[in-house]
C-alpha cells in the first residue's frame, strides 16, 4: 500500500528556509562564526520581539472578536438574506474579505463560521468543500486592510527599516484601494459561477447557539483595562506628529474585544483560547529573523538585479510571489524582503 504524502508544516517550511539560506551564506565566502554572531543578535533584537509580541496581540484580539455575542445573530443575517448556494457563497466572500481587511484573525474564524453555517443548510449536499474555499478566500486580500503588518509597522516610529511609510502611500492608496475591491469581486464572481453547480434550497435556517452566563458587564478592572488600551488611541487623535501605526491597530482591536465581552472573565478566558491560535507564530517569527540576518547579502544582490533589469515594478511583484509561497505570513515576508527593497529605492530615487 503505497504511503500517503505528507505535507511540510509552516515550521518545516521555515526551517528549511532557514537552512538553505545558512547554507547559502556560507558557501558565499562569510565564515560560520560571523553567521552564528549574526543570527545570535537577531533572533532577540528588542524591536523585531515587539513586532512579533504584535502580531500575536492583533491575532488574538480577532479571534476574541468573533467570541462576541454580535457574531452569531450577525452570521444567521448574512445567511438569511441569500437563498441559493451560489449567492450564499458570493456573499460569504465578500463578508469575509471586509472582516479580513479589519483583521485578519477575525476574518479567518468568521469566515470559517459562515462556511459552517451555511453547510449545516444542505445536509444532503456536497457543499462544505465550497463554502470553506469560499470563506478562506478572503485571506487572499487581507494584507491591502488593517490587518496588513508590513504597512502597519512601517507607518509607526519603532520600524525596522529606520524609515516611515505613511499609511496614505500604502494602505490608502489608489492602487492598494483599487487592487483589493477588483480582486474581492472577482473572487465573489468566481464563487457565484462555482455555486451554479449546486441547485438545493436551504433545508433549515441556522439557530442561534445557547447564551452563555456570565458575570455582571460592569467591572472597574474591566474599564480600567480599556482605559489603559485606549491611550494609543488618544495620542494618535490628539497628537497629529503620531500617524496610525500598529500600535493604534492592535489597541484598537483590544478595545473593541473587550467593549464585546460580557466581562473580563470572558475576555481573558478567550484570550487563553486565541493565544493557542498563535503558537505557530511564537515560533516560526524567530526563525524567520534568523533568515533576515542571513539574507541580507543575498536579498540585496536580487533587489540590485531587479533594479538593474528595468522591470522593477513586475520584479518586486515576482519576488513577493514566491517569497509568499516560501514564508507563509505577511509580517515575515515583510521582515526578509523589505530590507531589500528599501536598499533597491535608496540606490535607485527614480523608482519611488
């Protein structure tokens, strides 16, 4: 019987990632002591920890979201308010995109949960399959919103890149704009035209699920807390030298999570389940900051021949692809590309 084929994990891909760019870094000519001191000073550099600590907070606010108890009436309304397989899977896209450009935990967990709920509609029919790719398929645009890292970090006065990015010239721009609203319609398209193969009509509404108990709303732990989260956010509106950055992002959706919660019992028991979601990332950010150390040579001779081939635009776009398919994150693709890309434009003030 012939084995099944297994599947490299996030941190196998990682780790090979890593050993291939050691190895690489070696047979350049740097000697072994000189990589280990490299790697050794990274991997624990105080501002790429923030960054992760970061990114585990944004993660974990989202899936607190989705804990809330507007998320279920909120599922049962898009759900009703579509009669066919198609439509509901059309619609699924386009709820899912607009959570994952708000944050990108959220839209994960929220899409999953209409994609449940809408093939608990059809028991007879195949449809789980479609309606899980229809609500995973917001993930593909979620980077253009507020759940974009790279921008995020780049916009704030802590980045990596000792430059500021304005969220104007990233997020908000025509062409970021322009690109995410063409790319959820086409992908709500493509949906609708995969649906048509599914002719059943819902067999039972979705039920909304059993309320839970919990204490009283009112806690002064619970609104001192909020108070403490929303002092980024105060400085950010009252100081206008402070651009909204991924402090202000991870703030805002603290607040909001535990605006949401009945109470902080319920905040911090769903803070202990979302963290579970983030262990992967508590893991695979250092070894991506290890392969930032290793590939600065590397990543700086392809940004010069890119610039050098006078298609920097389709060859930044090309390199983002693959390194996507290589380093499966945003904020870690950001992390080992950006330094290069950053040296491309300082060498060459005519490309940006």
């Amino acid at each position: 019987m012939a084995k099944s084929l297994k599947i490299p994990t996030p941190i196998d891909i990682a780790i090979t990632l890593f050993l291939l760019m050691f190895g690489i870094t070696l047979i350049s000519g740097t000697s072994i002591i000189d990589a280990i001191s490299s790697v050794s000073k990274t991997i624990f550099a105080p501002n790429l920890l923030g960054f992760l600590l970061k990114m585990v907070w944004i993660l974990v606010a989202g899936y607190i979201l989705t804990q809330s108890a507007l998320i279920d009436p909120s599922v049962r309304w898009v759900l009703s308010r579509f009669k066919t397989v198609r439509a509901q899977g059309a619609a699924i896209v386009f709820f899912a995109s607009v959570a994952a450009l708000i944050n990108w935990g959220f839209g994960l967990i929220f899409g999953a949960m209409l994609a449940q709920k809408a093939a608990d509609l059809y028991p007879k029919e195949h449809t789980k399959g479609y309606f899980a790719a229809c609500g995973y398929t917001a993930l593909a645009i979620w980077h253009g919103g507020l759940s974009g890292s790279a921008p995020l970090q780049a916009a704030g006065p802590g980045s990596f890149l000792g430059i500021t990015i304005p969220l104007s010239q990233s997020i908000g721009g025509t062409l970021n704009l322009t690109m995410s609203g063409f790319l959820v319609l086409i992908y709500m398209l493509v949906a609708y035209w995969l649906g048509c193969r599914f002719s059943a009509s819902p067999m039972q509404h979705p039920q909304p699920r059993e309320a839970i108990k919990h204490a009283p709303f009112f806690s002064v732990s619970k609104y001192g807390l909020i108070a403490l989260f929303i002092c980024p956010l105060a400085q950010w509106t009252f100081d206008a030298a402070v651009s909204f950055s991924l402090n202000q992002s991870v703030a805002l959706f603290l607040v909001l999570g535990l605006l949401l919660s009945p109470s902080l019992e319920a905040f911090i028991r769903s803070f202990g389940e979302g963290l579970k979601t983030a262990q992967d990332i508590i893991i695979q950010f250092p070894i991506y900051f290890g392969v930032l150390a290793l590939s600065k040579t590397s990543v700086a001779a392809i940004s010069a021949w890119i610039s050098a081939s006078g298609y920097a635009e389709v060859g930044v776009f090309l390199s983002a692809a693959i390194a996507n398919l290589l380093v499966p994150s945003g904020g870690g693709q950001w992390v080992i590309q950006a330094p290069g890309l950053v040296t491309m434009l300082n060498d060459n003030p005519d490309l940006s």
